[in-house]
C-alpha cells in the first residue's frame, strides 16, 4: 500500500495534475460560497468540461471541487449569515456571531484549519480502512438509519441551551415540512393541495437561503434601516498557533464523526455537522459560548463537514455505492468515462485509486494555501457598504433558488422560508432547527417504515446497534429538559 500510494503521489506531483487540483479548489471555493449551488451541483456543472481529460486528471478535478465547495459554504455562513452548503449552517451559528463581535478573522482561520485537518483526517481513513469500513456500512439495516437519524435530532437539546422548547417546537416544524411531497412508500401525495409543483416537497436549497438570508434582510426592513446588523469593529488579528492547539481534541475528534458518518450511504455532512457540534458543546468547558461566538463550534462543524468528504468515498470506490449527493454525480462521471467504482476498480486500475487518494492529501493542503490566502480578502466583506451588501444578499438568494430547477415556485418558497424565518427569528424561535428536521425527516420517515416493513416493530429492540442508538437519543433529549425542570425549580 505505501509504495502505490508513493506511485500515485509521483503521478499527482507533475504539474498538470498539480493544476488542476488548484483549479478545482479555487472553483469548487467559489461555488460552495454561493448560496443555492451545492456540492452536488457544482461536480455536476463541471462534468461536461472533462470529456477530454484523462479518465484521472478528470476524477481529480471533479474530486476537488467536492473538497473546495465543502469548505467554501461556510465563507458566506460566516460573513453575511448565508450558509453556501446546508451542512455550513451549524457553522454559522457562532461563526457569524464571532463577525458580528468584529472577529471575523478568528472565524474564518478557525474555519480553514479545522476543515484543512479534518479533510486530511478523513482521507486517511480513506486510504487505510476503505474496504472494511464500506463492508460495514452496507450490512446496516433500515432501523439502524432510522436510530441514526433520531439520534442526529437528539442534538436538537444541546443546541437549544435554555430555549429547549422553543427549539424543540421549531424541529417539529421542520418534520411537518418534510411531509410534503410524496409519499416516498405508497408513491401517494401528501398535503400538496393540487399543486403539481408540491409533489416534490419543498426543496432545502430555497428553504435554507430563505430561512438565513432573506430573514436577515426582513429583519433588517422591520427595524426600519435598510443595513445589516452593525458589526463590531474588525479589529481582530488572524489566530496565532496556540489559538489552534487549544482546539486540537475538538478538531480530531470531530473529524473522526464527520467521516465515520460520511461512510453510511445516504447521511451526509449535514448530520456529521449537528452531531458533532452537539457533542462538543457536551464536553465543553465552556458550553454557554456556543451560539455566542464559539471558535469550538465552528471547529466541530467544519472539521465533520470536510471529514465526511474522505467517508462519503470509501463506500463509492469500494462498493460503487455513493455515500453522498456529490458521490452520485461521482459514479456518473466515472461510467462517462468507462471506469465501474467498486472491487473490481481496485484490481484493474490500482494506479487510479492511488492517484485519487494521493490528490485528495494534496487537495487538503492547497485547500489550506488558498483559504489563508484568501481569508484575509474575505474578512474585507465587513468593510462593503451594508447597503448594498444587503441587496447583493437578496439577489444571491433569489437568483440561487431559481438555479435549482429554474422554477419561480422555488423563489417564492424563498420568499415564504425568509417569512416563516423572520417571524421566528422575532418571537425567539431557533432556525438552525428547523433545517435539522427537514433534512432528517424524510430519512427517518423512510427507514422507519421500510424497518416495520421487513421485520416488524421488534427489529428497533433486537439489533443492539438500533437499540443503543435509541437509547443515546433517548437520553440526548431527557437530560437537558431535566436539567432545565430542575433549574427552574432551584430559581423558584
């Protein structure tokens, strides 16, 4: 193994292949900084350009713009409260409390570090444990997803701190909106009220940029000065070394959740994002700060969202199953150019995989060259004309949603998300929330009932994975509403 990897570090090493890691960065850094084009979307939009690449030159490109548009979703969450990505939402909870205390600079090295390391992290596995962590994952039955899920809304407690059932009450919405669509067993639609364009749902693109963004700018129009909230002056400097090595446990332990979650096809980084940032704030010593302004929490949350990129691989070239949206778009780009992701991908073309897994080491670096680079650039956002930062926030929004499906249903959801957000925003109700419970809705919906399908309801206590994962749900809400029950007594 290390003498292929060393071979496919001299082929990644020419300048050719060096280039286009560097392209794919710098384009995968832009579109995940863009509300409304995802990871997916952005490796999708770029297949079309390697029809005349090599079959590895292309598969390095594309790898890189998944690693670089990771990152880039929490540029945007930190500095205007615009999430790029839905798993930078959990960055932008203290990510952009820090730029508006005038730290922006903290964010944003904290951010490059963490998702640096926990791509490097997350790699590694890649490389050491694809086969037998992939062999793993695909043996999981439905009710371990759906125990999974659960588990990933537990976190619901630990973000809400003392707000707990305001939040709870908003994750409850977003399992309501999840409802639309659809039925994803019968195939009968739910609560579309004759509108053809409801059979699919609501998309969470539109609803992310509408519940982040627009209820900024709502906000903003409400209390009568067309500006964003008045930053604090930037007078922060970029973190020195020992502001890093004080997050060392954060970051590496995040970034193990992050890829162990990346490998279950079908997670995601979203809920590596909230698991991980929930449990951080648990072994905290110092769990009031986050949603204030914590360098832990955007440390949790980008080093798991990068971590689950080197996860979300290991089941597509092992298997040839995708462990990730981005991953699906992944599988099409290799049967474009005649190469088949699974075993047999490790037998026939070995200097290939090798080539990937020393591209992606090398991505992670570049991607730390660039975002430091860079950052200094992106903290000058806090110095643009709020005025018209605001109206570029509106344009972005707007025009992102209409990318999607190029639909004007989608912009009006966005309209209507940005609403629903404002609203909450002015009674006290979390947003981040409502996201958990409309992403995880659908997979613990789904997985539920495929579980009762095929073994009935004893299946949830059989399995001692189910179980434990129940369990720890369980436990995840209980104690936090206890202590609080408790804390209210103590006051009384």
């Amino acid at each position: 193994m290390i003498e292929s990897l060393f071979g496919g570090l001299g082929t990644v090493m020419a300048l050719v292949p060096l280039i286009t890691i560097v392209v794919g960065i710098v384009l995968g850094i832009l579109i995940g900084a863009m509300p409304g084009l995802s990871p997916s979307m952005g490796v999708a939009l770029m297949v079309p350009f390697t029809y005349g690449m090599s079959p590895t030159l292309a598969l390095i490109l594309l790898v890189g713009i998944y690693i670089g548009s990771s990152y880039g979703g929490s540029i945007t969450g930190i500095m205007v409260n615009a999430p790029g990505t839905p798993s930078a939402v959990v960055t932008a909870i203290d990510g952009y409390a820090l730029t508006r205390q005038g730290k922006p600079s903290t964010a944003l090295g904290t951010s490059i570090i963490a998702s640096s390391v926990g791509g490097m992290f997350g790699t590694l596995i890649l490389i050491l444990f694809s086969v037998p962590l992939a062999a793993a994952a695909v043996r999981f039955h439905p009710s371990e997803y759906f125990a999974f899920a659960l588990f990933g809304m537990a976190t619901i407690a630990t973000l809400a701190g003392e707000n707990w059932g305001k939040a709870f009450i908003a994750m409850l919405v977003g399992l309501l909106i999840a409802t639309v669509g659809t039925d994803p067993i019968s195939g009968h639609e739910r609560f579309t009220f004759g509108f053809t364009a409801l059979s699919d749902g609501f998309l969470l693109i539109p609803a992310l940029i509408g519940m982040f963004a627009l209820s900024e700018v709502f906000r903003g129009i409400e209390k009568g000065e067309f500006k964003l909230e008045k930053l604090g002056k930037v007078s922060d400097k970029w973190p020195r070394f020992a502001h890093y090595w004080k997050l060392k446990w954060v970051t590496l332990r995040s970034g193990a959740i992050g890829t162990l979650v990346g490998v279950f096809p079908g997670a995601g980084a979203t809920i590596g994002s909230f698991i991980s940032y929930g449990l951080a704030k648990r072994f905290s010593k110092q769990p009031e700060q986050f949603g204030q302004g914590s360098a832990e929490g955007v440390t949790a949350s980008e080093a798991a969202d990068s971590g689950s990129v080197g996860g979300a691989m290991v089941p597509l070239l092992a298997l040839g199953i995708p462990g990730s949206a981005p991953t699906a778009v992944l599988i099409g780009a290799m049967m474009i150019h005649d190469l088949t992701p699974g075993p047999q991908l490790f037998l026939r073309n070995p200097e290939m995989i090798y080539a990937i897994f020393a591209a992606m080491l090398v991505a992670q670096f570049v991607l730390l060259f660039v975002g430091l680079a860079g950052g200094r650039l992106w903290v000058k956002v806090a110095n643009i004309p709020k005025e018209l930062l605001y109206v570029l926030i509106t344009m972005m929004a707007l025009i992102g949603s209409f990318a999607v499906r190029n639909t004007l249903f989608d912009v009006f959801c966005c309209l209507g998300f940005g609403l629903l957000g404002w609203w909450m925003r002015r009674h006290g109700y979390p947003l981040a929330p409502v996201i958990l419970g409309l992403v995880l809705g659908s997979i613990a919906e789904t997985n539920f009932r495929r579980a009762l399908m095929m073994d009935g309801w004893t299946i949830f206590f059989s399995r001692p994975v189910t179980l434990t994962l129940i369990i720890l749900a369980a436990l995840s809400f209980l104690i936090p509403m206890t202590n609080r029950i408790r804390a209210i007594r103590h006051r009384a």
